[in-house]
C-alpha cells in the first residue's frame, strides 16, 4: 500500500480527481490531500466536488509519501501562483518517486521547472508551454517517461489509472526511494 | 473612434472585461465580441456576467477592427485549445495594429508564437510561460512594448485602460496601420 499525496486546491477538474481516487483507494492506497492551508475544504468546477485539505505544501516534504498525483482543471494554475506547492513539486520529481500528472497538471511542473528534457503529455491548451519548457510533448492518452506518468484529458483516465497503478506496484508501493526495502 | 474586437469565451475574469469596456465605450469607442461562435452567449467566472458574442475568431481579421483586447480569467485558456482564435491573434499582433492583454491574456499570445523578445507582463501564474516563451516578464502594473499592452490583475486595471485608451489615441483609432489616414 502506497501514500499518495494528492496536489489540488480548488476548481480542480471533478472527474479527473474523484475516479483515479476512487481507483487508488480501491487498489488499497492511502490519500493525503496537500493544499494551501490544511483544513480548508476546495471545491471542483464543474460538480463542485467537496475535498478537505489535509496538509498544506509547506508543511511537507516528499519524504512523507510514496506517490504524488496532480488533478487537473484550474487547480494547477491557481496552485502554481504560490511559491510552496510548486517547491513541492520540484523536491517530488527530483525525488524520483512516481509522480501522476493529467490534464492541467503540468503547468504545475513547468513552474517547477523540472521538465526539460522530459517527455510528457497533458490538455492541448498547455502543449505550447510544456514545449516551451524544454519538454516533448506526446499526444496519447498515457505517457511513461521514469517516474513520470501523464494523461491529457478525462477520457484518457482508465489509461492514467492503470498505468499508475502498474508503476506503484513497481516500485513496491513507492520504495523506488534510495532507502527501499527491496533494495536492501 | 475605434474599432476594437474583444476576445473573449466563458469562465472571463469578470471586472477585466467589465471596467475597461466601460471605459472603452465611455471613450467613444465600438466594442465587437470575437469567440468561438457568433450568437452564443459566454459568462464571467465570478458574476456570470453575460457577454453575447457577435462573431466567430474563424470569421474575422486584423483588418476588420482597430485594436484587439483580451481580458483575463481562465477565458484566454479556453480560446486557445481552438486553432482559430490563436491564429487570430497572431495575425493580429503581427499586424502592428494595438493589443491590450490582462492577467492571463498572455497564454493566447504564448499559444500564438508572437512573443519571442518582448517585453510583457501578466498574472504571476503564468509568469514562468511567458518566460519559457522568450519574453522578458516584467512585474509591473501596465507594461509597453511596440503595439503591446499588458497588465497583471484586477488592481491594474486604471493603469491598464489609461495606457490603452492613450495608445488608441496615439494610433487615431488604430489607424496606425499601412493605410492609415494620415499617413497618407
């Protein structure tokens, strides 16, 4: 069982949260939702899903969890306007834990600045930015490169979520990490 | 008077269409609301301000109007997952004629491929694409370059709409153009 930090604020886009979370959940995994002040409750855009903030990013590090997963919508824009989740998700994808990206999502990484060099894909509004960030952008529904899984748009979700779970039970439940049991 | 064409599509942040079209209207000027398809009525993010669209991107050029203004809000991302409002406005900046952008105006000119050596500024969120994108972000509340002003937020609005309503002065009504009146 893997704990995965969900990145989201709000206007996330409902569905591309409440079903890889309902998946995750169902397969066993943890969800620890990371926001900009913990307690809040955010909202989704469209059905105005209800989530509660659990941690906010400055109150975590990488070390906490085995797996990040980013929603997209509006969320990631408005969570990159804030110098602490984006920091977050620096540290996460130099970590080199598995990192699920869909949607809007990668502007997220682009503030971060950790996508030169990466293959990636993401809603086609953002294409011209990710590539503008030093990334190939691939249009498919599921994109692998390393820790790195990226999905562009709610229909692709099944993808998202199967190939999501094959990496967490890859890497045992996140312990790709330096200090992994199956390593030892 | 001018002729500026107003880029606009649902989710706008209301107060960056609302004041300066007051404002632009109050000055003489003729507002014509370019989006995705004439007829449609679009709503602000916040108020739900109505906004009827008079024509579609698909359906008009640079040499229809005299300015272009693009209020912020998550509309400017809407408009460019469509290939015709992106290659609007890149004929349109291309076209020397003036273009006003606010908050996240920006993404449609990143989208656009115009913004390589600029001087520019916008909603912090967006900053690191305009950026990525080859300009050079300025955190400023109205910034001018060529035929091109910006903006941050809401709070910039007074700045905004004076260096607008100044440029539209300056060009005569847009008529800045190759054919202009008096360069005639």
């Amino acid at each position: 069982m893997s704990r995965i930090a969900v990145l989201i604020t709000d206007m996330f886009e409902d569905v591309e949260y409440t079903r890889p979370a309902a998946a995750f959940r169902e397969a066993g995994h943890e969800l620890v939702h990371v926001g900009l002040s913990a307690g809040e409750t955010v909202h989704g855009k469209k059905e105005q899903t209800p989530v509660t903030i659990d941690r906010a990013a400055s109150d975590v590090t990488p070390e906490d969890f085995d797996a990040l997963f980013i929603p997209g919508g509006y969320s990631p824009d408005k969570l990159r306007a804030h110098d602490e989740p984006v920091e977050f998700v620096r540290r996460f994808v130099e970590s080199g834990r598995p990192v699920f990206a869909i949607c809007h999502a990668p502007q997220l990484l682009i503030n971060a600045q950790v996508l030169r060099g990466r293959k990636i894909t993401g809603w086609k509004s953002v294409a011209q930015d990710i590539r503008n960030a030093g990334a190939e952008y691939i249009d498919r529904e599921v994109v692998i490169d390393g820790n790195l899984v990226s999905s562009r748009q709610p229909e692709d979700i099944p993808a998202f979520v199967g190939a999501s779970l094959d990496m967490l039970a890859r890497t045992g439940g996140g312990k790709a990490r330096p200090a992994a049991p199956q390593s030892r």
